[in-house]
C-alpha cells in the first residue's frame, strides 16, 4: 500500500508477503481480491491504514509438474490440484481425478498404485487400478519436502529434500519408515534399478547400495557444478539434467560412473526423454529439443518443439511425446519407429537428407541408400538398442548426391539397429529391424 497523495513523494503504509504469485488485484468496497498465478484467488477486507485481513480463498488452478503414462491413460500431476486422469489423445474420462489438497511434485505409477509426492506433506498413495474411481489408500508424512520418489516391491523410496527415505509398504495402507539416510546435498529425483537407487540433488549424481533398506550404502557419485534437477536411467546409461548446465550423460559400467558426453547450449534443461537413439529434453519456457544421440559420445541437434508453456516433465508412448508444461499436457506426434529423419538440417542448411534401408525388415544384406547435398568425409555405422556402435560400415569421402552402400548384417542376433549416416555438422538415422 502506497501513499500517492503526494506523487512526488510517494510514502509505504503497509506490506503485506504473499506466499504466491500475485498476478492482478482489484480493490472494490474495502475489498480485496488477488489474482493468484498457480492456484486461483484470495479475498481479503482491506484497511488501508493497518493492511489486509485474510477472508477465504478460491482454488481453481493448479500447475501441471508431472506426466506418467500407464495401462493406456494419461496421469497428470498437477500442483494442489492432486491427479487429472486422461485417454491418450487427452480426452477426459469418466474420474473426477484425485484433490490432493497438497502440492502433487511428481506422480508414479506401479502395481496399480498411484505415488504422489506432495513436497512438505510427504507422499499420498492412490489406487488407480480403475482410473475412473480413484480412492485414497494412504499417505506417509516426511519430516522433509518429498519432491521424488520410487518402488521396489514392498519399498518405497523416497527423495526427500534430506536425504533418502526407505518407507515399508509391505502393508500399503500403513506405510512407516525403515531408514532414513541424510545425503548432505538433498535429494530431488529418484530412480531404482537392480538394488541401486540413483538420486539427483544438488551435489549431482549418487549412487546407493539399497539391497538391505535397513543399511543405505553409498556406492558412487558425480558432481557437477550446477543442482541436478531431473534423472534418466536406460540401460547402460544415465542422463543427468542440470538446469542451466546442460545435461549430462554418464556411463554406468562396473568401474563407475563417467561422463561420456554434455548436451550444452540448453535454455535450462530440467527433465529428459530418450528413446531409440533419440533424446528429448523439456527446457522450461525454451519448450523441448530433439537431439540424435546413436552416437553417444557426440549429441547432434536435430530440431525444436515449441511447448504451450513452461515444459518440465516428458514421458514417450507409442510415437508420442507427452509434455507437462504447467498449463497442461501437450502431446507431439514423433513415431520415431516409422519415421525417416528427413526434416534434419545441420546449422550451416547444407545437408539435408532421407536414409533409405532395403529391404526392411532384414535377414541377411541390405542396401543402405542417402543422399548429400554436399561432398566430405562420411561415417556410416550400426548402433544397438543402447547406443553401443557395432558395426562401422563405412568411413570415408563420397562424393555429392545419392550414394548406395551395401551392408551385409547376416552375423548380426535379431532385433532392432539404428543405421546412422554422420558428418561434418549433420547426423541422420533409420532404424533396422533383423529377423532370422
């Protein structure tokens, strides 16, 4: 409140702090009603001498944190609007979805069980195994902010501002604690895989021993100079987004963890996607990039999807990416599985190409067939599921135009490959399947 009587000398009469964002106001009769960005408005009665008395509150709108995709819905986490449940083209169904009451940071989905981490009130349990009749079953109350967490059969993981807590849910309708173990730095993503509980906090990345949950044992870590805000784990390899640093991936061999390759230039990187060869990473207001990593120890840009707000969580189904973006979910069309990377072009425009394998599927040789636009030296390879190269099939310099490699793949086992034609600047890749 500001005295204007004298504009010139504007005086403060009175603050008042705001635990939201105050978007717009209106003063009518010794009324006040605030605007608020995330959650929906506050009515106060104004004293223009002594300042706001608080009166009631209206929640209508909540920010949309988290995506899960599960047994063909749509879960979305949204702020203290708790759980909405859609169909995969985003159509409401027959739920109500779930009034958390609470601040709903992430949502995960396991067993039938929907696991809600609400921040400073710990986590709520859900059951979603009828997503149109979603019950409460439980909740467990931390003594820190849960902003992550994750299961392994009768335990649930919890990251808790912290540290790490291990919560027996043996009895899903009582849960209690079995171990907490303070990390020092914090914890903010959570992902298990094995008896090995990776969490990211702002040291960056550390690994657990949570074989015995009653014994938390640390096993191996990797700092990075920036807060690690969002985790990946797939198969050999763990993808570490750290905001403004960009996004680290590590290789998780017996030896340890190792930086193999930094994705930089990111807006503020805070959640990743991968899938088959390709990684999408949600940049908050930048919306999400698309980077070609069958080569993992070099990400190639390959183009940009413009998020309806702020992108903070993605999850991959069947062709589709699913974005939270706070305002909601978005969903873009990708069908990596079926389509050609013909819409690439490198920084400089001067290459822009389709592959073509045939025949495909294959069970033996097969023509590898692409076009350049310019002359250079060129890599063709072959990389699994994992991003590991297997096969270099040629290295060397082709001349401008269409260029036909054969390629026999006969000692290679059944499955899917990734053909991947790399340049100066430019990358591009077709995905084989081997039938024997």
């Amino acid at each position: 409140m500001v005295d204007i009587s004298s504009p010139s000398q504007p005086q403060i009469l009175w603050g008042e702090p705001l635990d939201f964002n105050c978007y717009d106001f209106i003063l009518s009769d010794d009324f006040l009603t605030i605007a608020n960005w995330n959650n929906g408005f506050r009515l106060y009665r104004a004293d223009l001498k002594s300042g706001l008395e608080f009166l009631d509150e209206e929640i209508n709108y909540s920010v949309c944190r988290s995506v899960a995709v599960s047994e063909g819905r749509v879960y979305a986490g949204s702020g203290t609007g708790g759980l909405n449940v859609y169909d995969h083209d985003l159509n409401s169904i027959d739920s109500q979805g779930f009034a958390a009451g609470e601040n709903c940071l992430e949502v995960k989905t396991a067993a039938g069980y929907g696991f809600l981490s609400n921040g400073e009130h710990g986590i709520t349990i859900i059951d979603i195994s009828n997503p149109t009749d979603l019950k409460w079953i439980s909740c467990y109350s931390s003594s820190g902010w849960v902003k992550s967490s994750a299961v392994s059969g009768n335990v649930l993981f919890l990251a808790n501002w912290q540290g790490i807590v291990a919560v027996d849910i043996t009895d899903i309708s009582n849960p209690f604690e079995i171990s907490f173990l303070d990390t020092d730095y914090g914890s903010s993503k959570t992902e298990y895989r094995n008896d090995t509980l990776f969490v990211a906090g702002s040291g960056g990345l550390d690994l657990y021993d949570v074989s015995n949950p009653n014994s938390i044992l640390l096993i191996d870590n990797f700092r990075t100079g920036y807060p690690a805000v969002g985790l990946e784990i797939e198969g050999g390899i763990a993808i570490l987004s750290s905001g403004l640093g960009g996004v680290d991936i590590l290789n998780l061999s017996s030896d340890g963890l190792s930086l193999v390759s930094r994705v930089n230039g990111i807006e503020n990187a805070v959640a990743t996607e991968y899938q088959n060869g390709t990684l999408f990473i949600a940049e908050n207001y930048s919306g999400i990039s698309e980077w070609d990593v069958t080569q993992i120890d070099n990400p190639v840009f390959v183009r940009r999807f413009a998020s309806t707000g702020k992108a903070v969580d993605l999850e991959f189904h069947e062709g589709k990416l699913y974005a939270a973006d706070y305002y909601g979910v978005t969903v873009f069309e990708v069908g990596l599985n079926e389509r050609f990377y013909d819409d690439y072009t490198d920084l400089t425009g001067s290459n822009k190409m389709k592959i073509v394998s045939y025949p495909n599927p294959v069970n033996g040789g097969a023509n590898i067939r692409f076009e350049l636009k310019m002359p250079g030296n060129v890599e063709v390879s072959v990389y699994d599921l994992l991003g590991r190269k297997v096969e270099s099939i040629y290295a060397g310099y082709l001349g401008a135009g269409e260029n036909t490699l054969a390629w026999d793949g006969g000692g290679m086992a059944s499955g899917c490959y990734f053909i991947n034609v790399r340049g100066s600047g430019f990358s591009s890749t077709r995905q084989m399947t081997i039938i024997k």
